[in-house]
C-alpha cells in the first residue's frame, strides 16, 4: 500500500511540476567600443565567442579573454553589423584609394620627402634636347656650364674613353634637377655646385681613373679612362654578373634578364663611370631612366654607348642606401648628423663620401687605405681647381669612421614588404598593408605604385 501510494506521488510531482528552460543567449556581432561581462556571446564571422570576463576593445580570437563556443550555443543577431567579423561591416580588402592613403601616412616625413625630391628625373626629350650652350637649358645644366666650361672637360679629362662627351655629361646632369639646383632655404647654390663636381670627379678618378704614374697627366686628371670592366665584353662568359639571372631567384623574378640571339643571359659586367653592374642594378636604373626595367636589362650596352654612361653614376650620387644617406645630401648639407652617427664617428665632409662608395673594404681600418688616400688627394687637387674651400675640421678620411647605423639621420627606410600585423577592422583579421624595411625587396618606395603591387602581391588580390 504504501509502495503504491509513494508511485502515484511521484507521478503526481512530475505531472504538476513546472517546466523551465535556459534561454538560448543571443550572439550579436562583436564591437569594439562596447563592454562585455562574463558569459556574453559574440559573433565574427561563422565563429562564435564568449567573454571569460570584463572586456572592451579585444578583438576576439586576438585577446585571451575570449574562449571559442559552438555555434549552436547562441542566436545569431545581424541586426548591428559590429566593427569587424561581418560581411556588412569593413571589407576585408581595402580600395585602390585606401591603399594610396596608407602609403601617404607611412611616408610622411621630411627626409622621405628630401630624398624623393633628390631623386627627381627630366623628361628624356628634354633630357635628348640639351645642347652646350642651348638658351634653353635646364637651370641646373646652366650652371654647370658656368663652372666647367668644354675646355675644361678636356683639361681635367684628357685621357677619357671617347664615349665620355661634354655634350653628354650635361645631359645626364639635366636628367637629375636636384643636382646643382637651386635652393630656397639660403645655401649657397653656386658653391655647392663646385663641391659637387670636384667630389664626382675625384670618385671618376678612382673607379674608371688610368692610373697611370708613369702618364705625364697627374692621376686626379686621368678619370674616365675604362668604359667597360677591364677584361670583360659581351662574349666573354667569366663577366656575366649572371647568377642573380636565373628565375628561381627572387632577383631573377624581379628583375628578369635579356638573352642574346643564342639563347644566353646578357652581360650585366661594369659599365660606365660608376661601372654599374649585376641586373638588379641595372633594372632599378633603367627604371628610373624609362619607366621600365625591360630597356636596359635587354640593351645593357646602353650604358656604355650612351649618356646613360655618365648619368649612371649621377643616379648613384643622388640615391641614398639606407642607412646610408646619399651622397648628395651629405655635400649640399642636407644630412644633419644625430647623436647615433656621432657615436660612429661619422661626420659631414668628403670621407663620409668615399663611405658610401665603398665603406666596407676602404674605411673604418684606423688608417686610410691605398684606395681612399688616391680618392682624398684627387679631391684636393679637384677641390682647389674648382676654389673649394676645405674646412680645417672637414673630414677627408672614413679611416675611424664605423658603419652607418640604423638609428642615423640618413637612415630612411626605402623598400615595401608584407605587413604580418593583425588587423581587427578586417573580416579576416589580415592587415591588406604593406610596410617599410631596410633590406632590399622587389618593391621601391620611392616607386610610383609600388605600395599597391606590394599589397596585391603578398595578399593575392587586385585594389580597385
């Protein structure tokens, strides 16, 4: 009996108890700027989250305070877009205009802007145009041609390979307006001028120079005597320069190398006054020149045989390479040293020059080396040709001077590479972006668009 009557209880209890359920919580997408408590649900995407505690401004999936749930643990609500996650909120890629305006932000400083206005080319039919003597000459041609008349090429360059032209070096001044420029903040246009030319000319002396003791010509004198790299011609394969060529390499991809008619990789050996060699040389110059590496990486004898042989070295005078600043800026005055140079013992003058030119093997030894005492001497002989006036505290020498650093004042950064940073407005969480690096990439900053083919390349998309 009371079996029985403890069942119909039971049965009782269960008949007449109420019946509850959990509510299912709901899962908005998520919001930067709003406050979650522990226990709340949020969407991103098809993921879903929930707060493990207080939280603002922590992007799901970016901060621990967030734990990933089933999705069947909430209900979706896409009334609010939310700041990132969504479809309807940020586009995961950014718009052509977007893009420029980050490029912009990243570049805006002054010494980008110095460089960029350094670098600076002519048009070519202007360029092609110029004439010694023309009226219409660029400013910066004129003034050259006050300083070093064409008997004056001829004095200080008896022994020139033919191809060294008067008519030829002016067209490779006029292809860079920056060099013998005016300025506009006081410096003195005309002297910076003359130094300009004396320390080209004193590099010409030792990186094409005869050499000669024996020459009846002093050796300051003797520049521009190799056109081509001694020993090296077109059929000569121990001066290819051609292992950067195959396509395996990044460089060879970047850069891809012409053929001759037998099928084998053009020579990229050196040429003209800078003897400019390796195609990842040559194409960032023929960039600059024409708009295209394609014109010199298939005619790299353009160099030679054209003005382009002295413009070459013009190109290397005015672009910097980080952390080095250009040559150019350091003798109009431009580069200002900071505390970081003055700890490596760098200092503006004609030694800080031959540094940039060939730092690692002729500087910072303690002593001048064979090649910088030859570089120093042409200088002083140019410098008083051309009424220089060197400075008792100039400094002539690199023999103590340590490398550049990369804290110092020419220290800009100049090629773009793949931004890895996550970005929470983005669906996706990838940045789209591109950044500044000091090492060498296929993409130049100083290169019209190359931010947007950055961003496409790395993040395989197109910005319309």
């Amino acid at each position: 009996m009371r079996s029985a009557m403890k069942r119909k209880l039971i049965s009782l209890l269960f008949v007449f108890a109420p019946t509850t359920y959990a509510a299912t919580p709901v899962c908005s997408p998520w919001q930067a700027s709003k406050v979650y408590v522990k226990g709340d649900y949020v969407q991103v995407q098809s993921k879903v989250w929930r707060a493990k505690w207080w939280s603002q401004n922590n992007q799901p999936g970016a901060a621990d305070v967030w734990e990933e749930r089933l999705p069947g643990e909430c209900t979706p609500d896409n009334s609010n877009p939310g700041d990132a996650g969504n479809p309807a909120g940020s586009p995961a890629v950014p718009s052509r205009k977007e893009a420029e305006a980050e490029e912009a932000k990243k570049t805006d400083n002054p010494l980008f802007k110095r460089i960029q206005a350094s670098v600076r080319t002519l048009d070519g039919a202007a360029v092609d145009a110029v004439q010694p003597g023309r009226s219409a000459n660029p400013l910066n041609v004129k003034r050259v041609e006050r300083i070093l008349s064409a008997a004056d090429w001829q004095n200080l360059f008896p022994l020139r390979d033919a191809s060294y032209s008067y008519m030829r070096f002016l067209q490779a001044i006029a292809k860079f307006p920056a060099v013998c420029d005016d300025y506009s903040d006081g410096r003195n246009a005309e002297a910076i001028c003359r130094k300009t030319l004396a320390t080209m000319f004193a590099h010409f002396a030792q990186e094409t120079g005869a050499h000669d003791p024996n020459s009846s010509v002093p050796q300051w004198r003797q520049g521009l005597y190799f056109l081509r790299e001694a020993g090296c011609s077109d059929n000569d394969t121990s001066c290819g320069y051609n292992a950067e060529c195959e396509p395996s390499t990044w460089q060879g991809q970047t850069w891809p190398c012409g053929k001759d008619a037998s099928g084998r990789w053009k020579k990229y050996y050196g040429r003209g006054a800078k003897q400019l060699s390796y195609n990842y040389n040559y194409g960032p110059f023929s960039d600059a020149m024409f708009g295209t590496v394609r014109t010199l990486l298939d005619k790299p004898e353009l160099v030679a045989d054209t003005w382009l042989n002295l413009a070459s070295a013009i190109f290397f005078f005015v672009y910097p390479q980080p952390p080095k600043p250009s040559m150019l800026h350091v003798v109009d005055g431009s580069w200002q040293i900071n505390d970081a140079d003055r700890q490596a013992q760098l200092s503006p003058g004609f030694g800080a020059t031959i540094h940039i030119i060939n730092g690692g093997i002729e500087c910072g030894q303690g002593y001048d080396k064979p090649q910088a005492q030859n570089r120093i001497s042409y200088y002083q002989s140019l410098a008083a040709y051309f009424a220089v006036p060197i400075a008792a505290n100039e400094a002539l020498s690199c023999a103590n001077m340590k490398p550049f650093p990369a804290g110092g004042a020419g220290a800009q950064l100049l090629y773009w590479e793949q931004d890895w940073s996550y970005d929470p407005r983005r669906p996706d969480g990838k940045s789209y972006a591109c950044k500044l690096v000091s090492y060498q990439t296929p993409h130049y900053a100083l290169k019209a668009g190359d931010y947007v083919r950055c961003v496409e390349h790395h993040f395989k998309v197109v910005l319309k």
